[in-house]
C-alpha cells in the first residue's frame, strides 16, 4: 500500500455536486471506480480536481457506509453535498496506476477508521 499522507485542515463551509449511494468495505473499489465513471461521462471530463470521496455513517458491524462522490462543479443532475465548517482530515491518494484508483481510495478510508 502506497503511504498515506493526512493533514489537518481547518475548513469553511463547501457546497460538492454528484452522486452518492450506499457502500460496503468489500464493494468499495468497484463502487467508487463506477461512480466516478458515471460522474466523469455526465460532466464530459476525465479528470476533475478538486474531486472528493466521501463516506459517512461507517456501521462496524456490517461494514456498510453512505460513499458520496463529487466536485465543486455544479450540475443540474447531481445531488448536492454541504460539507460543513470545521476540522477535518485531508487524505492526498495518488495511486501509481490509474486502474488501481477505486482500491487505493479504499485502503485510505480503512487507514482513516482505523487510526
């Protein structure tokens, strides 16, 4: 696993655009490489930065959790995200492949819940 770099960052108030939708500690990879497919073909874009993949609601026993991915760039289709004011930590991924995004994604988010 690449080495993970985490930050803390005082944030203000950020309103993302896209898609979210439940998710699981198994699927995640799959999950967030289709998504951001679905994402990227309704926006016309290959890459898009700032990009965010969120996740919320981690049950512990079942490992599920709500993933949301988005950008600042707003469109008509997507759902809208508020990311409120406050400290949060900031995880920089940047896989060595592109094929291995969605499980590098993945692997940040474990590092996150577990530490």
């Amino acid at each position: 696993m690449e080495k993970i770099n985490v930050e803390i960052i005082e944030a203000s108030e950020l309103k993302i655009y896209g898609f979210s939708e439940k998710s699981n500690d198994k699927t995640v990879s799959k999950d967030i490489n289709r998504l951001s497919a679905k994402y990227h073909s309704i926006i016309g874009k290959k890459t898009v930065i700032p990009y965010f993949v969120l996740s919320k609601n981690y049950n512990e026993k079942t490992k599920d959790f709500e993933m949301f991915i988005g950008s600042i760039q707003e469109n008509a289709v997507f759902e809208q995200y508020i990311i409120p004011k406050g400290k949060y930590a900031k995880m920089t991924v940047k896989p060595k492949f592109g094929f291995i995004w969605g499980l590098s994604i993945g692997n940040a988010k474990k590092y996150f819940y577990k530490k």
